[in-house]
C-alpha cells in the first residue's frame, strides 16, 4: 500500500533535476545553533526581516517530540471504548500518557486493549521495522530502499497514516476536531512554537503568509490553525461525506477494515497523504508565487527520518528544530537554498522553569545533549572540510542521473499503466458508492482484484527503478555524514 501511494502521488516535477556538470554543491551558509534557546531568539537570528513566506511543519516541529496525528488516533481509540464523558473524567489522573485505563471496569479495560491491537499492532510494528530499526544501519536502509522503492521513509510512513484514516472514517467531524483540540491542550507545556510567537513574526517580517504543512489529518491542522492564528493549514485528506470521512480506498489486511464493509470509501482522487514530496506538490498548487525566483520563502521543520529533506531543493532558507536527522550542507546544484539553521527551540515547560531559577530545567528527553557552541559555516570553509563527501556525492548524483535515463521510457510506460488501474478503482468505488447492500459484496470482491493488480504494477515499478532507489539510499547516506562531518569540526 505504501509504495502504492508513494508512486501515485508523486509528482516527477518535483525531484530534484541534476542537469549541471557538478550535480552537487555547498550551501551559502551554515549556523548550528549552540544551547537551547527560545524559538523567538532563534527566529530572529534565522529569519530574514523581509521573508514571505513561512512553512512550518506540525509534528514534533511545534511540540518536542510529539506527534498530534498519533495521540489523536489513540485518543479516539479511548473515546471509542469509554465514552466522551468518562475520558473526560479521567483525564486528571492521565497525564501526558496517550493510554487510558480505567480500572474501576477491567473488562472495559480488555477491550481497550483488544481495540488498540485490532487496530495498530500490525501497522505499528510495521513502522517500528521498516521505519525506526530499519533506520539505524547501512544494510537495513539499503534493503529498505530496495523494497519500497525511491521514497522508502514515505513509503513505510504511509501505513500508520492510512490506517489513522481508516479509524476515523465514520466519525462525526465535530468530534474528531473536538479530540484533537484535547489532545493539543494537553501537550501545551511541550509546545516550542505558540500562538504568541506567530503573532511576534508577523511584526518581525511585515505582510509575511504563515502556514502549516503536515502529515497529520486536516482535523488536526484546522484545529492548530485556530490555536496558533496561521494563514493556512495544508494536511493529509480523504473525502468527506454527510459529515465525516469516508474509508480510504485501499483494503488491506494491515488494516482492520479490510475485514468488514465500509459505509463509504473514498476515491484514490480525493486521498492525499501530505508527507514529502507531496507537500512541496499542494504548497506550490496553492501558493505559486512562494517558489518564484527571488521569493524569501523559509521552512521550519524537524524533518524526522529525513522526510522534509526533500525541502531543500525548493526554499532559500531553511531551519530544523529539535532534529534527529538534520539538512545536510550538500544540496542539489539547482536549489534555491542559500543558508542553513540548526537550532533546539526550549518548551513552554522549560522556558518556565528556567524562569523560575532551575538549573536542570532541560527537559529529560535531552538528556543526552552535549553542551556547544554556535558554529557557523561559510561556503569556502564547507568546500574545504567536505570535499571527500562532495566529489563522492557528485559521482553518485551522476550516476543516479544516468540510471534514470536508462530507464525512464520504461518507467513512463508504467506510470501510465498505473493510471488507468487507478482510473478502474476510481470507477469501481464510486459504484460501490452508489450499489445496495445486496450488491456490495461482489463489488467489493472486484475492487479487490483490481487493488492487487495495483500494487502488482508499483510492485513492478519498485523492481524496475531498484538501482535508482540503491543510488539514492547510498546518496542520502553521503548527504547526511556531511552534516555529521560538521557536528566535529571546531568541537
């Protein structure tokens, strides 16, 4: 399913095209921000006066180490089980805990329990493979890449999210934003990024145009909207009908609703997982005139596993937060990309405590950080300390090129094979859509078919393009111990 949706929604317009003779060169500028600060001093040392555009990121990005597309799923796992009224009731004895259990009832309990496994154990240990171990060493990301194609962590990715869609299919939306402005208060003492910040960026870049971009569903971003005062949310979407979500087209058996008839199914038109490449695709449908040459656009992410490192072949400026996997100082020779920030905004939690005179008020989740100081790097110095990864990233880019010359004709061939299979499911929902109950079941059993024919074409396509995909593992391999490179230099 992942690499079904990957290859669906990617948008080829979008990838990086390495045309000139160096395919690969330094960024203008590097700044890796020393101790935490707050996200104010960060944006004033990282955010051009004249920028106009801002991209955030939601998860992670806005609250250290949080995900609100995540807690909102087992959120409503509880909601489900217990009731509204009695979630609500407990929430004193919770805290942050995204778990519920009320020992009053053990039953109830057990079916809790029994819920969250129906519902997450085969997607979330599919993720904790693929996504998290898969991560951690040179042989488990390649063979990642050979199995789910060019965009492996969007891939995997696309699992878990689907299967957050499936849960809220059938809810009525109030209640969905309802348990998604729950979940967001109960983590404001994680937020590094507030509504009283938004509104200091607007006096600090006059007439700028905020937005959030994220994975999450658009619930989610409709509701950090309202809370953070943003211009605009763009986030993952399926459609809506009579008030609720309709079950993503894809029946699997990773996830439980393949086994019953859904109510309504949503076309694949209308289902957009906004992660990756797909975000740059909405932002530039919505917003042109942020990737115009010259714009001052700057994006703000924490860009977990890489995901939005695809970013830095479209904005002039870019600043991760609280990132595990950092931006590389090595960018496609086409990028608008002139400088670069890594910098540790402080929660609403610590800035309090700090405030309040406590020399341990660093988060516990930090602690493992090292103390250091701001370093900054300039062109020149960057072509220097990284000009072994440099020659080796070009060579790789150059062969990735040819690579995919070699096999675009046939890769063309198939995109358009895949269109009409999914033009065949976009027919066969909108039938079962419309059919009585009598006749679903046979539909249903075509739809089927139809799917596995599906992913027997992306199955091909990920087959076809493995070089590619080795090429690329082995190139964003080089492009990350770049960054790494600069974490010792001046230490």
């Amino acid at each position: 399913m992942g690499m079904l949706l990957e290859a669906i929604a990617r948008d080829e317009a979008t990838n990086e095209r390495l045309e000139p003779a160096d395919p690969v060169r330094v960024v203008g500028r590097v700044v890796i921000h020393g101790e935490p600060l707050d996200f104010r001093a960060i944006a004033a040392r990282a955010i051009p006066r004249d920028t106009r555009f801002i991209v955030f990121d939601l998860d992670r990005t806005v609250h250290l180490k949080r995900n609100m597309g995540e807690l909102l799923g087992w959120e409503l796992s509880a909601a489900q089980t217990y009731g509204d009224a009695r979630v609500a009731a407990l929430e004193a004895k919770r805290g942050t805990s995204p778990f519920v259990f009320d020992w009053s009832s053990p039953l109830t309990v057990l079916r809790y329990m029994l819920r969250n496994v129906r519902t997450w154990a085969v997607p979330g240990l599919f993720y904790f493979v693929w996504g998290k171990l898969a991560h951690k060493s040179p042989f488990t990301r390649r063979l990642r890449a050979r199995l789910f194609g060019r965009e492996p962590i969007r891939a995997v990715q696309a699992v878990p999210q689907t299967t957050l869609l499936h849960q809220l299919a059938g809810e009525p939306l109030p209640r969905v934003r309802e348990l998604a402005r729950r979940v967001w208060l109960r983590h404001a003492a994680d937020q590094v990024i507030d509504a009283d910040d938004i509104a200091w960026l607007r006096t600090h870049c006059p007439g700028v145009r905020i937005v959030i971009a994220s994975a999450s569903p658009q619930p989610v971003l409709d509701m950090a909207k309202a809370e953070l005062g943003v211009d605009d949310v763009i986030g993952s979407v399926v459609e809506e009908h009579a008030g609720a979500f309709a079950a993503p087209f894809w029946l699997d058996r990773r996830f439980f609703s393949a086994f019953a008839r859904p109510r309504r199914l949503a076309p694949p038109s209308s289902l957009l997982l906004n992660s990756s490449h797909a975000k740059i695709v909405a932002l530039r449908a919505r917003f042109p005139e942020m990737f115009e040459r010259g714009a001052r656009t700057v994006g703000v992410t924490d860009t977990g596993y890489g995901e939005d490192h695809c970013w830095a072949s479209h904005f002039a400026r870019l600043v991760d937060v609280n990132s595990d996997t950092p931006f590389s100082p090595l960018v496609a020779a086409t990028s608008p990309l002139e400088e670069l920030h890594s910098a540790l905004p402080l929660t609403r939690r610590e800035r309090d405590a700090r405030a309040a005179g406590d020399k341990t008020f660093l988060d516990p989740r930090r602690r493992d950080l090292a103390r250091r100081e701001t370093r900054v790097f300039d062109a020149p110095e960057l072509e220097r300390l990284l000009a072994s990864e440099l020659a080796r990233a070009r060579a790789l880019a150059r062969s990735q090129r040819a690579q995919a010359s070699h096999v675009a004709q046939a890769v063309e061939a198939l995109r358009l094979e895949t269109a009409r299979a999914v033009a065949r499911v976009e027919h066969l929902v909108a039938l079962y859509n419309s059919a009585v109950d009598d006749a679903r079941d046979a539909l249903l059993t075509d739809l089927r078919g139809n799917l596995t024919a599906l992913r027997d074409l992306v199955d091909l396509r990920t087959r076809l393009e493995r070089p590619l995909a080795e090429l690329g593992e082995a190139l964003a391999r080089e492009l990350e111990g770049a960054r790494e490179r600069l974490a010792t230099a001046h230490a």
